[in-house]
C-alpha cells in the first residue's frame, strides 16, 4: 500500500468545552473520532495512523479497530504531542516504509466525504505537488488594525483551507525536519519549504467542528443522513 493517512486526533477541544478530548465526544452513538475514521476507511486503501492523546490510546485503539474491520492491520496509533505540528510528527514517524504519499486530516472534520480523500490523494500521485482541498470564502473579509479597518480584502483571492492535505512522502518529511515556526496546516510547512501547493474542491460536510454550534451542526447532518 503506497498511501498513508495520519489522522491528529491528540487536541484537548478547548473551544468545544467538553468533558472529553474533542476526538471522543459522541455525534451520536459514535463519537468525532469513529466519523472521521468511518470516511477514511470507505476511501482507497491507506495505511491509517491515529495520533491520539497519551490518556486515550487504548480508546483510540478500540474504535479503529471497530471502525476499520478487515483493515485493521493497517491500522497504527500513537500518542500525540502538545501542538498539532507535534503530533503531525508523531504521526510521520510511524509511517511504513513501501508509503510515497502522505495525507494528514484532523479528525475533527469528522464529516469528510470518501471522494475528497481520494481526490487529494489521486492528485498528489499524478502532480507530484502538495495538495489542498479548499472551499470558496463566502463572507466578505476585512483586514484590521486594532479598532479600524485598514482594508478590503479581494474574496476571489480567497480560499477556505480543508483537510485531508496530501503531499509526496520525502517532501512533507523533508519540510517537518526544516520546519522553523509553528503552523496550524501541512501546506504551510511545505509552501515554506517551497514545494508547489495546488487546490482541489473541498466539500460543505468537511467543516471542522470547533465550537459547540459545529457540534450541533454535526449532529444534525448524521440524524438526517445517518451513515
Ligand atoms: N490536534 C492534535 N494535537 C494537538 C492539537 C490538535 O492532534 N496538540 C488535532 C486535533 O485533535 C484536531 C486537529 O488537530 O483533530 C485540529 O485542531 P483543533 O480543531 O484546533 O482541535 P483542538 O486543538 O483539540 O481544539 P482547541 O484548539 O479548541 O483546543
Ligand atoms: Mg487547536
């Protein structure tokens, strides 16, 4: 198998609030992280690692394997770090060997399309580029300083980052090595590094649930779409 997916899912949630580490509260019989994992194995075949918080890797462990079923041998889990980029590290180390292309995606997109996943990953293959999928920017957008709008900002510049965000393997490692600054996403790193980055269409359902509204939201689309 050519294809790896590293879900991070080692985040605490603190804009959602809940009890839990964000990766295991319910949406409703399964939690953010069995959704997420439920899309990812009705995609092509990947080697599947979950970056889980130290405290739940047994949990994390049972509901792969759950969600997986005769791909559960290619299921790896290991504990996260202290900020996304860590546990995007961790998650790289535990690549197997025969893997040349890597897509990262945060389980709290819990309700990412199969199609998108292999849209990234196909793209990848054929490109040899990073890739993104992204969704236009609908509200109008301002640029601030302190209380004043400084500017306009021109939306069909735009895009609304998603993930899975795909890469070829040696680049992406390559970049994590070189890194210098904290980014909260792939293509950051590896634009850094100066890898061309290209976009495909993302999707509405790939929206990450944050807030305890992205959660309702959530909750909503699987009781009227059960899946
Ligand atoms: N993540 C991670 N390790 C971290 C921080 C985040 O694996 N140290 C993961 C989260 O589990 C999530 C994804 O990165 O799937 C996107 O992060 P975010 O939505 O910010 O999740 P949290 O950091 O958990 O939430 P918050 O920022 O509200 O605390
Ligand atoms: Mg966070």
């Amino acid at each position: 198998i050519d294809t790896a997916i590293v879900v991070v899912a080692a985040g605490s949630g603190t804009r959602l609030g809940a009890a839990a580490p964000k990766a295991f509260v319910e949406v409703d019989d399964a939690s953010i992280l069995a959704h997420c994992l439920r899309g990812v194995f009705r995609a092509r075949p990947a080697q599947v690692i979950v970056v889980a918080p130290e405290s739940h890797l047994d949990e994390a462990r049972r509901v792969a394997l759950a969600e997986a079923g005769s791909a559960a041998g290619r299921v790896t889990i290991v504990a996260g770090g202290s900020t996304r980029q860590r546990s995007v590290a961790a998650g790289l180390a535990a690549l197997d060997p025969e893997v040349a292309t890597v897509l990262v995606h945060d389980a709290a997109r819990a309700l990412t399309p199969p199609e998108v996943i292999d849209r990234v990953a196909d793209t990848v293959r054929a490109t040899g580029h990073g890739v993104l999928p992204v969704l236009d920017v609908v509200d109008t957008i301002k640029r601030t300083e302190g209380d004043f709008i400084a500017a306009s900002v021109d939306r069909s510049e735009l895009a609304a980052a998603q993930t899975p965000q795909g890469f070829p393997r040696r680049a992406l490692l390559d970049a994590y090595e070189n890194a210098t600054t904290d980014f909260t996403d792939d293509t950051a790193v590896v634009a850094e590094a100066g890898l061309p980055v290209r976009r495909v269409a993302g999707s509405e359902d790939s929206f990450k649930i944050t807030t305890p509204a992205d959660l309702a939201r959530a909750r909503d689309l699987v009781r009227r779409a059960p899946r």
